[in-house]
C-alpha cells in the first residue's frame, strides 16, 4: 500500500480515543452517553455540528444582505479581485 495517509489516521485516532479513555471521568461520561442513546435520551445542548452550521448560515445571510443593500460594494470588490488576477498573471508571464 503506497498510501499510509487514511491508515495512520484512523489508527492514530483509535489509540487517542482509546488514551483518552484512562481518565476515569471521560470513561464515566462515555458510558452515561451510551446509556442516554440507548434509553432515547436527547441532550438539550445543541451539537457542535449544529452550532457550526447556524453560525455559517447566520454568516451567509449576512453575507448576501451585505450584498444586496451595496451593489456599489459588490462591483468594486469583483474589480479589485480582477485587477489582483491580472497583475498576477502578468508577473507569471
């Protein structure tokens, strides 16, 4: 196998997950998870996955708000980008 990239990853995060659990604390949290799951226990904290997607949302909207209320803005921004590209296609030749 060429490639060691995908193994070692996945071997690196079995022995961290396995490392992390020596601390009796982090061990008594897994299990009382588990347990929570299986009973059909839902935690009223949002997950970090949804914490993360809200806050690229919230920052999208605002984004696209910002887009609309200055289309001056939008314009000079896309020159800006234009001239920045060209410059560096005139030094690349």
């Amino acid at each position: 196998m060429k490639n060691k990239l995908v193994p070692g990853i996945l071997v690196g995060a079995v022995v961290g997950g396995l490392a992390t659990l020596a601390d009796k604390s982090t061990r008594q949290s897994v299990q009382q998870s588990f347990k929570d799951l299986k009973e059909g226990k839902r935690s009223s904290q949002p997950s970090v996955f949804t914490t993360i997607k809200d806050e690229v949302l919230y920052w999208k909207d605002t984004l696209e708000e910002i887009r609309r209320k200055n289309p001056d803005l939008e314009k000079q921004l896309k020159n800006a980008k234009d001239t920045l590209i060209d410059r560096k296609n005139n030094r690349l030749n």
